[in-house]
C-alpha cells in the first residue's frame, strides 16, 4: 500500500512491510543508529529522537509481552517432568 498526500509540497507516504521485525530486546539494545532508523522508517515510523528514545520507541512498538517474558505465558498448573 502506498499513499500519498501533498500538503506544501510535503509527501506524506505509508508502506506496509511484507514482515513484522522479529528482533529481540537484545536485538534493539545493540542495533546501530543506522539500523534502527531503518527499520523504523520501513514502518512509516518516525526516526526524530536520540538513540535511546529510537529504541525506548522501537522496543514499545515492535516487542510483545512474550518476547520480553516468554515464561508469562506457561500453564502454572502444569508440572515438569
């Protein structure tokens, strides 16, 4: 999907990735700026910001709750074998 509104000049544009970024909170921690404003811009996301807040941002709009921790999710009432 490509969409573009002219406003002073101004394109605005929003492309859907075919994927959704699979990287870790590790993955983010140690991306280079580059990198990260990359991914961000794929998504149509803003890379306004120092490095701290590109990754405070990208871990918030691309990292679940099971990738942060996968153990919230076992059955408690389950027992180890």
């Amino acid at each position: 999907m490509d969409v573009r509104k002219r406003n002073n000049d101004e394109a605005s544009v929003f492309k859907m990735p075919l994927h959704y970024p699979r990287y870790s909170k590790e993955d983010y921690q140690d991306m280079p700026e580059w990198k990260l404003d990359r991914v961000l811009a794929d998504y149509g996301l803003s890379t306004y910001g120092d490095l701290a807040h590109k990754r405070d941002f990208a871990m918030g709009a691309f990292l679940w709750i099971s990738t942060h921790n996968p153990k919230l999710y076992q059955d408690k009432t389950s027992t180890p074998n």
